[in-house]
C-alpha cells in the first residue's frame, strides 16, 4: 500500500488511506453521542468521532496527540507526553564532575555525543579551562559524525516514509530499496567515524571532560575520506530525489533559536541567537528560557520570556547561519528548491539532508587538517564555581548547567533537550496544520498530524515517548 503526497482526489488533495494493521499500531473509530459536560448538552444531538493509535511508529518514546474540531473548527491541541521521568538530573547529585559525561551519554542511545559534549563544556566553563587545537577538532569531527548518523536515520528510516506514503522504511524498500541502502550506508560512515574516536557507537566511553582519554591516530582516520566521499555523492544524489517530494502548503512565522559561531556553521559553540533579535551568551540562557509544567505532560515546556513559543533544530540553524554553510552544500540547497529563510516544516526533510551534506564535507576537511595531539586531554581542576554549556545536538540545542563544589562533586544539575524546547511549538503546528486540514476524513487527519510531529523528529525520552491520538469532532 502506497501513496505519492499531493494527489488530487475529493479530500482537500489527498487520497484516503487506512492504517496496516501490526505496522502503525490498533486504530479505533467510533461513532457515540457527546459525554462530556453532558448535563449542557442534554439537547445536543451531535456525535463525537474519537479516533486512538496505541502505538505512533517511527518517533523515539511514547506519547499521546489529542485534537478536539467544534463544528467543523479545532478547539483543541495537545501533545501528552505521559513516559514517566527518568531523573537525570537527580542521579548527577553527588557524583564527581568528571563522571557527567559518562552519565549523560545514557540519556539517549542515538545522540550521546551531544549530551558528552555539552557536560564537557559545562564544567571546562566551572573550571575555567579552554580546550582548542587538535582536541576541538576532533571533538566536531566526532560530533559532524553523530550529526550524520543521527539524521541520516530520521531523514531515510522515520521521514522519508511519510512523503511516500509507506508505513515504515520496510515497507517503503520494496519500491524504493536503492534508496533505504544508500541510507544505510550513509549512517554507517557516521558510526563508524564514532566507534573509531569514541570506542563504541553507543554509550561511547573516550570522551572526558577536557578531551579524549586517548587521541586517534592520523592513519586511522585517513582511510575514512573515501568512505565519506562516496556518502557526499550519495547525498547528493538522495538531495535531488528529495527536490521531487510534494509538500503540504503550510507556512509559518517561526522564531528560530540556535548557536551562532564567528566563522564555523554552528555544533560545538557559539553565542545564543534567534532571527528575531536575541543575542546572548550561554550562561544567560536561563534569564531569557523558561521551562513550565503542564498538566497533561510529564516533560516541560520551555518558551521565551515575554516572546513565546520558539524552533530549535536544523530549520533554526539553516536559517540563522545559511551563510556559513560551505558554498557546495548551499548550491545544492538551491538546486533543490529549498528557499533561505524556509519556514515550511515539512521541507525540514530538505534541510536534515543539507546538514548531512555539510557534516559529511566538514568532516573530510577535519580529517585532512587533522594531527595527532601529544596529549588527549587538557587537565581540569574542579572549582567552588557553575558551568554552562550548549551544543547543537542534531535536534537543536542541547543546554546543561551544573553546580559543582571545591572537591568537584556536583550540587546541582540542570538539562534542557531540544525535544522539550520544541514541545510548545510542535503544538501550535498541530493546532494550525489540523485547522487547515480539519476537512480531511480523520485517518489521514492523524497520519498528517503525526508527520507534522515527525518534522521535528522528537526524541520524546530525552525530554523526559509518542503515542495514543484521539480526534474528537463536535
């Protein structure tokens, strides 16, 4: 079963489509009179359809969308995340500064390096100590590397499904099986490059605060160039493919929020920057982010002061550092149809395969400029101090802040994943997609909310997992 997006038909230009039973998860559908607040609608004849999905396919963790339509008009939107929280935070209490990068690499098996990354900066910043040289680079090689694996499993496995009209990237190679390879192979290059810096591909164990408990050697990263070019040209490739994709029209204003560094597209620093103004620098992260509870989500909100929701990811990147980007990878940008500023989400899958593209070719000129450091690590004494720091994991930005005491054990922690950033605008999608949309019949009402959410490709653990949906119509 398949279907190419964008076909017209009599629903709104797309054709109808029911979910495979074992694939996307159990689908209810039901016809009952209106139960709630029953005693004001005595009267009321109007029927509720209720539609449940036990299990979303293709995002990380377990959740629920809940979209209430009124006559027609959708009243209500709300993305539940109900996993129960996990207590990272609460586990770094008391351990030695030197360990929280070993702990937070458990918080997510597919973008560790980024949770390694900005608890190795956060407490370099405690102890006032800079890392440069041959150990910064390999640290952006390392994490071009997750950037690469870490998208090229969404963008092929998770996203690409959605645009042709597949349950899952199984189903979807029985047509298009050159295509999920070259994915495959793509991925591979980055775990590889992972494995042979990090000692594994996941829960990696080589990172430390100040560096690497041991340095690669030169003639052991050389022979990755070639791998990594035959991914550029498959990304190349893969990039015209994409330009062929049909898009729901769905344009938003959007305030982007990602790091911006002087001269380096952004992954390990930078200062704080949004498209409308903000311009900060880590440690004032939390003066201008706040994070609120709600009632139906065990993950927080987090929003701008006084400003609202805001993006992070790779939408926000491209569009505040489009010119940093290696002027290969911006042509490719344009030959693709992919227009700067972009604030269409689901042309995210265009720019996921930018950022591959420029990981991939960042990562060979790294590798080419790379010598091996007489030391791995820049030592670090810990200091009565806070620490601050903030990566761009492949979802955005990544921020943690720790209290450490003068024997280095840590007093307080506090980490903010890009999921739980782009929570509160994931919902203002849902709510305006489903408004626009709101005259599909609601088995591809779900399936186009579902891929609203998979643009962001949420890793809903990190945050604190996607999924019961109920569509309640009035």
């Amino acid at each position: 079963m398949s279907r190419m997006m964008g076909k017209d038909d009599d629903n709104g230009g797309y054709e109808d489509r029911r979910y495979v039973k074992g694939l996307q998860g159990r689908e209810e559908i039901s016809e009952e009179k209106d139960d709630d607040n029953n005693s004001s609608k005595a009267d009321d004849k109007s029927s509720v359809r209720r539609i449940k999905v036990d299990y979303l396919a293709r995002v990380e963790g377990e959740g629920a969308m809940y979209i209430k339509i009124v006559n027609g008009k959708v009243s209500d939107v709300k993305l539940k995340i109900y996993e129960p929280p996990r207590f990272f935070e609460a586990f770094l209490r008391g351990r030695k500064f030197y360990e929280a990068p070993d702990i937070t690499a458990r918080i997510c098996g597919i973008c560790p390096i980024a949770y390694q990354m900005s608890s190795s900066y956060a407490m370099e910043y405690a102890a006032k100590v800079k890392v440069g040289g041959m150990i910064r680079l390999l640290r952006r090689l390392i994490y071009c590397a997750e950037w690469i694996e870490s998208h090229a499993l969404h963008l092929f496995m998770l996203h690409l499904p959605d645009f042709l009209g597949y349950d899952s990237a199984i189903a979807m190679a029985k047509e298009h099986g050159q295509m999920v390879k070259q994915g495959l192979k793509v991925k591979k290059v980055g775990n590889r490059i992972i494995s042979l810096i990090a000692g594994r591909e996941v829960h990696p164990i080589n990172v430390r605060v100040g560096g690497f408990y041991r340095a690669v050697r030169e003639d052991e990263l050389y022979p990755l160039i070639d791998e990594l070019e035959r991914a550029r040209d498959a990304m190349v490739q893969t990039m015209a493919f994409l330009s062929r994709l049909d898009f729901p029209e769905f344009e938003r204003e959007y305030e982007f929020v990602s790091l911006r560094h002087e001269d380096e597209y952004p992954i390990i620093e930078g200062r704080l920057v949004s498209n409308k103004g903000l311009s900060i620098d880590i440690d004032e992260f939390e003066d201008h982010v706040v994070e609120e509870q709600v009632e139906y989500s065990n993950a927080l909100h987090a929003r701008l002061k006084g400003r609202g929701a805001y993006m992070v990811g790779p939408m926000a990147r491209y569009n505040n550092n489009y010119d940093r980007l290696h002027p290969m990878v911006k042509s490719i940008a344009r030959e693709s149809g992919l227009e700067h500023p972009c604030t269409n989400p689901f042309k995210s899958i265009l720019v996921r395969g930018v950022e591959i593209l420029y990981a991939i070719v960042e990562a060979i000129s790294l590798i080419k400029a790379y010598r091996m450091p007489d030391e791995p690590f820049v030592n670090v004494d810990p200091r009565d101090a806070v620490g601050y720091g903030c990566t761009e994991a492949p979802r955005g930005i990544l921020y943690h802040r720790y209290s450490v005491d003068a024997d280095g054990i840590i007093v307080d922690a506090k980490i903010v994943p890009p999921t739980s950033q782009n929570q509160k605008v994931i919902e203002e999608d849902l709510y305006h997609f489903a408004s626009k949309y709101a005259q599909l019949q609601d088995d591809e009402l779900v399936w186009r909310c579902e891929q609203a959410i998979r643009n962001y490709d949420p890793c809903i653990s990190c945050a604190t997992h996607f999924l019961k949906a109920r569509i309640e119509r009035l």
